[in-house]
C-alpha cells in the first residue's frame, strides 16, 4: 500500500489518499463540483474528524487563557508550529469545533486533542512513573501535612530533603507530590510557594491551584507574610538584634554560598533575632534563638549569622568550629522554620501555622544543655 507523510499531524496517514482521491475529483471533474461538494465536506469528516479524540474538561486554574497557550503547555513535546497546524486542521479542537488559537478559555469547555498527538507529545506520558510507589509516597506526605485545603497543601519538611530536584537529587518534595496529585487542570501542578534549604526544616507551602499560588506569590513579595524560624548557634549571643545587610549569590557555580557585599551589588537583607536561652557545646557558647526575616535571600539566615560571628551549630558551608571536630551530632544544620504567620484572605488558610522542632533538633539541644517547654511556640 502506497503511504502518504501527513505533514498536519506528523504521522504516515493512509487517510490522506483518501482526500487526495476526493480532490482528485473535483480537479477532474469540476462541473460537479457544485453539485457533491457538500458529499465531499461529508466524506472528509468522516475520514478526518472520525478519528479517535481524547477529551478534557477545563476548570478554573485553565480559563481566561489562550487556546494555544493553553495546548503549548499540555502538549509541551510537540514543536510550535505543528500546535498551530494541528489548530488550524482540526486535529486539536474546542468543544467538538476547530477554533481560532487565540480564542480565550472558558469554564467547562472541552479540549478536544487527536489520540495519536495526545500519546506522543503529552508531556504526563513522559514523565518518570511513580505507579510503583504510589502508596509510600502518599503515607509519607500525609505523615508530614500540617494543613490542606483546596487551595493548600502546607508541610512539616524533613531534614536532608530537597523541595525541588537537583542534578545529584531527582526525589524532591516536589516530584514525590507530583507523582500523587490527582490532576483537575489540563496546565497546572501543584509547586513549592517559596523556598527552604535541604539541611532546613519546617513550614513549607504547596500550591492547590492557581489562585492561591498568585495571591501567595503576591504576599511574599510585599513581605505580608510573616516567617520565624528556631536556630541553635554557636557563640554567646546576649540580647535582641537586627541586621540588615546585602547580599549577593556567589558566581562561582560550584560554591552554591551566598555573601555579604556592597548596597549597589546586591539586595537589602533584613533579619531581627533574639536568645531564648543559652548552653555549651564541646566547651564552646552555645545560643538557642528565635529569627524573623523580613525578606528572603539564598541562604540569608546562615550567612548574616555566620557574618556576625554566630554561625548555626554544625554549618561547615558558613563557618562552623564544631563542624571541624569530631561530634555526635545527627545534623549538618540545624535551623527550623517553625512559624508561617498569614494574612486575612479568601482560601480558609488559618492565620497562624506552627510546625515543632524535629526530634533531631530537640536531641540536640539536649546535648547542648538547654531545655525548651512549649512556650517558645507562642505567638
């Protein structure tokens, strides 16, 4: 059988002898062109429309978009103009009905994407298959909820975990609730909200759906958001202080530290702490304290601390003594976002969030002879 490239769709399609037959006609026999053309349009639909569609309905996280942006992310293999040929041909259509590409999302409408497009360049039939390891990875992120809604999901981060993948680190926080999300939009995943390091635990926040993570977004960065962490430091740190200092990431990619540098080089950096109490460690002055930020740098915490010549228990990167010598130590770091504090808003997110030092931290504190009760939690 003679087979024909299809250039619309990318494909060997035997369909296309076909139309080309139909056309054929009316080249040839062009006085009855008038009279079969709505025989032909038929015949055509059958041939081409009749083909198997996979369907989708959209929701809110998808209106108000545009058709083709839209289908650029759901189909995020597929070259750009092969979208726009696929549009314009009917291969990917809107309610049963080819569109134009710049027709704007509606609530309830229903993509339409030709089944041999949707198996080869959607990009969910790429990505690593978790199927596997569903149900671990479901148990240890319900472990870990501290609060979630249907425009939330907040966590109680482990230590030594990433929120996102590294070169060296494919099983971030992020892939593991990729792998369980039960997807309800065509284009939106759920994502980390802002940042904690991989040595840093507590409070971290996930998106549900695009509203939240715009209003989130918005908050952090009028600084509407309030964060506190805990921090054991090594140094005698005797009464309430703020800094502000700038900083700026190193250039040098493989020294992922951050520095303090002149105000025109980089980025105003705010940070209030205050002792709780104070201990010894291995005969060193041992500071357990409380650390607001009113702004978040790469690493902003441990290099303001280590600057003012109170480096965090254990922290090699910035400047640890203890790091240098033997110690019985669980962590490299021990720093704890403990409070997210939020503003009045529209997604039943409670104004307060409180996540507990990890029994590694509290361990730890122990050893350096300092005792906590649950007061340090107040807000």
């Amino acid at each position: 059988q003679l087979k024909i490239h299809d250039k619309k769709t990318g494909f060997v399609n035997n369909k296309c002898i076909c139309i080309l037959a139909l056309e054929s006609i009316f080249t040839f026999f062009p006085s009855i062109e008038n009279l079969s053309r709505g025989l032909y349009n038929l015949l055509k639909n059958i041939i081409v429309y009749g083909m198997e569609f996979v369907n989708f309905e959209t929701t809110n996280n998808d209106c108000n978009r545009r058709f083709d942006t839209l289908i650029r992310k759901f189909l995020s293999e597929m070259p750009l103009s092969l979208v726009y040929k696929n549009i314009r041909t009917g291969f990917i259509r809107l309610n049963d009905k080819k569109t134009k590409q710049e027709t704007k999302i509606k609530l309830g409408d229903v993509i339409n994407i030709e089944k041999r497009l949707y198996n080869n360049f959607s990009k969910q039939n790429k990505e690593i298959n978790f199927s596997d390891e569903y149900e671990k990875n479901k148990k240890f992120i319900e472990n870990i909820t501290i609060f979630k809604n249907e425009s939330i999901l907040i966590l109680d981060k482990p230590y030594n975990f990433n929120v996102q993948n590294s070169e060296n680190d494919k099983n971030s926080l992020d892939t593991i609730i990729k792998s369980i999300y039960q997807k309800d939009s065509l284009t939106f995943l759920p994502g980390a909200m802002h940042r904690l390091d991989k040595l840093t635990t507590g409070v971290l926040c996930f998106s549900q759906n695009l509203d939240c993570a715009r209003w989130f977004s918005e908050q952090i960065s009028k600084h509407f958001i309030q964060k506190e962490y805990f921090a054991i430091l090594e140094g005698n740190l005797t009464n309430k202080q703020e800094w502000v200092d700038y900083i700026s990431s190193d250039n040098n990619k493989n020294n992922h530290k951050s520095r303090i540098v002149e105000s025109v080089n980089g980025k105003k950096s705010v940070t209030i702490i205050e002792p709780l109490s104070h201990g010894k460690y291995k005969n060193i002055d041992i500071t357990f304290a409380k650390i607001s930020i009113k702004t978040g740098r790469k690493h902003q915490i441990r290099l303001q601390c280590s600057n003012k010549g109170f480096p965090i228990l254990n922290d090699s990167l910035y400047g640890s003594k203890i790091s240098k010598q033997k110690n019985d130590l669980e962590q490299k770091l021990y720093l704890h976002c403990y409070h997210l504090g939020f503003p009045d808003n529209n997604f039943d997110i409670p104004s307060n969030i409180i996540a507990k030092i990890p029994n590694s931290f509290e361990k730890a504190l122990i050893k350096c002879l300092i005792e906590i009760t649950n007061q340090v939690y107040n807000i």
